[in-house]
C-alpha cells in the first residue's frame, strides 16, 4: 500500500490477520528498510497491530513492513511511505 502524507503530519499504518483455528501465537515485527521498529505478540483477542508516525519527517520516509510470524512461516504487508 502506498502512504502518502505532508511533512509533520501523523501517519498510521495497520495490519490484520486471519487467525486459524485453534488459534496460533502470532508475533509481529515492524520494520523500515531493515531496521527494526517494533516487535511483539498478538493479543488473543486481537487481530490487528498498529503502526504510528507521529510525525512524518524525511528521516521516515521509504518502505515500512509488518511481519506476521508463526511456527509455520510468515507472511507480510508492505507500506510505501512517502509526501
């Protein structure tokens, strides 16, 4: 998905899953480029993680990706954040 958004304006990005059944513990990674962001578990109540820019700058610009990881792989959304 491509974001596009003006300078120091906030940006939120999201990602959902479609949980299995029975349920699976589901981790998820946020990252830019190749840095690490955030990092965490899915609640087991909840399908979705956010994201959030609070303030678009030219240091966060280029492309975001949620890792959604399981025991048998992992899957990802890709966000192309730019003005």
């Amino acid at each position: 998905m491509e974001v596009r958004q003006g300078l120091g304006r906030p940006v939120v990005m999201t990602c959902r899953v479609l949980r299995a059944h029975p349920s699976r513990v589901l981790r998820f990674e946020w990252l830019l480029s190749n840095r690490l962001l955030n990092a965490g578990a899915f609640d087991l109540h909840k399908d979705e993680t956010e994201y959030t820019i609070r303030s678009l700058n030219r240091e966060g610009w280029g492309e975001y990706t949620c890792n959604v990881i399981n025991e048998a792989g992992a899957g990802k959304c890709t966000f192309q954040a730019d003005l």
